[in-house]
C-alpha cells in the first residue's frame, strides 16, 4: 500500500481528517483544489457530509483500508483516491478522499463518506459471505484449477510434439465469469485470457472479495493432442487370421 500511499500523502490525508471533523466547513474548504473550489454549493455538500460524520461520535482511530493512484499522460499531476475506515464512540464511517498533488503541493479534490452498520472486514468477510451461490463458484474454480493443473502433469510427462508449448497452453483460460461474493453480482467477459484459469482476490484490503472462472480451452486441447500422440505411438498389431495363415504357409523354392 505504500508505493501507492506514501507517507506524506498519508499524513495530509489524516490532517485533513482532522480538520473534517472537529472544523468548520469553511476551515475545511482552504485544502480544496480550484476544481473542487469553484463548483457550486461545494460548500453545502460538505456542511451536509460534516453533519453525518458527527453520528460516529469522538474518533477514535483512522485506518487506511484502500488507495490508488493515477497519472495523467503528458502532466505532473498525480491523483490519489484512498478510503479510510474512521471508528468513533457511536459508529464507523468510510471517508474517501480524492487528492491531487504537483510538485509537493497537495489539495483535496474529491471528499465522500458515509456511516457503517459494521465494518468493512465483516461486510466484505470471505466466510460471513460464503452462500449457496458462492460455494458453488468456489468448488468450480477448485476444480478448474486442478483440472489445469492435471493436464499439465500429464502433458508435461508425456514425449509428444511441440510438449512444451502444449505444457503452456494448458495454464491458458479463455472468456471470464466474475461473481462478487459480498453482493452476488456477476458478470462477463468473453475477451479474456486468465492464468490456471481462474482467480480469487478483493479490492483493496478490507474490499469485497472477486472470483473469477474461465473455461479452461487450453487444457482440454492440450489433453486431446496428448491423445493423439499416445495413439501414434502404438504400433500396430497383427491378427490371429495373419499369424494363422503366415504359419500354414509352406517355405517356397
């Protein structure tokens, strides 16, 4: 998280947190970027986030739980969005910060937040989410990774032409299912090439947790071609009827 967040940029956030909370709207205005500053009823917006962060209570602590950044092509801006997870005496609340910086000066460009019923790592918990329509994502994606993983074995000791590139296409999923497993959305991509095909992984640290399923293509070509090597290599037998008559035969002159 660091060589996205580094640590002054880290520190103005939490200043600017501070300032959210405890300070006037107007004070916590002054570290807004001219783009922010100049749109309408700015002002009011952030009277109205002030007013529903104040449920949270006195803070207690603050913990960076997401960030990336971006960089503009052919400009020395850097933009950063991180979250952070504010707890307070009467409630959690996420706070999402969107920060420009140019040549050590930073301002605030974008400024959202909202209360939780819970935290973040409940809400978005592996297991506290691990539903009928989840558990059936994640045995496909077992199973398709072992598949992969078998018919790499398999290819891989077996002599037969051009092994080693059919090794490789073996580890080559094609087309993606994905599947939130906080909320259960899902969706396609059928222009898609994934590693072992399949993955599982979340958004930032305390983000929702994706998995993803492909067909596995490479794996099932790789293990006919396989096939196909293993038939050549037997060769071929003779009939009883051809050793009969071969034997019967007398020796000629």
């Amino acid at each position: 998280m660091r060589r996205v967040v580094p640590a002054e940029v880290d520190q103005f956030a939490r200043a600017y947190l501070d300032t959210l909370f405890i300070a006037s709207a107007d004070q916590a205005a002054r570290a807004f970027s001219p783009r922010l500053a100049q749109e309408t009823g700015v002002l009011d917006s952030l009277r109205s986030l002030q007013r529903e962060l104040a449920g949270v209570g006195r803070r207690d602590s603050t913990h960076l739980v997401n960030g990336h950044a971006s960089f503009p092509h052919g400009s020395s801006v850097v933009r950063r969005v991180l979250s952070y997870q504010v707890y307070g005496s009467n409630g959690i609340a996420l706070v999402e910060l969107a920060i420009v910086e140019e040549l050590g000066w930073h301002g605030i460009d974008a400024v959202r937040g909202e209360r939780l019923a819970q935290p973040l790592q409940v809400v978005n918990g592996f297991w506290q989410n691990f539903r009928p329509a989840q558990a059936v994502a994640f045995f496909l994606t077992l199973a398709v990774v072992g598949y992969s993983v078998v018919a790499a074995v398999l290819v891989a000791r077996t002599p037969m032409p051009k092994r080693w590139w059919w090794f490789l296409a073996t580890m080559i999923g094609i087309g993606k299912f994905n599947l939130n497993w906080s909320t259960g959305e899902t969706g396609t991509q059928l222009s898609s090439l994934q590693f072992l095909s399949a993955s599982i992984g979340r958004i930032g640290l305390v983000g929702p947790w994706w998995v993803s399923v492909s067909f596995p293509l490479g794996a099932i070509v790789a293990l006919q071609r396989r096939q196909q090597a293993l038939t050549a290599s037997i060769p071929p037998t003779t009939t009883s009827s051809e050793t009969a008559t071969g034997a019967s035969d007398p020796p000629t002159d």
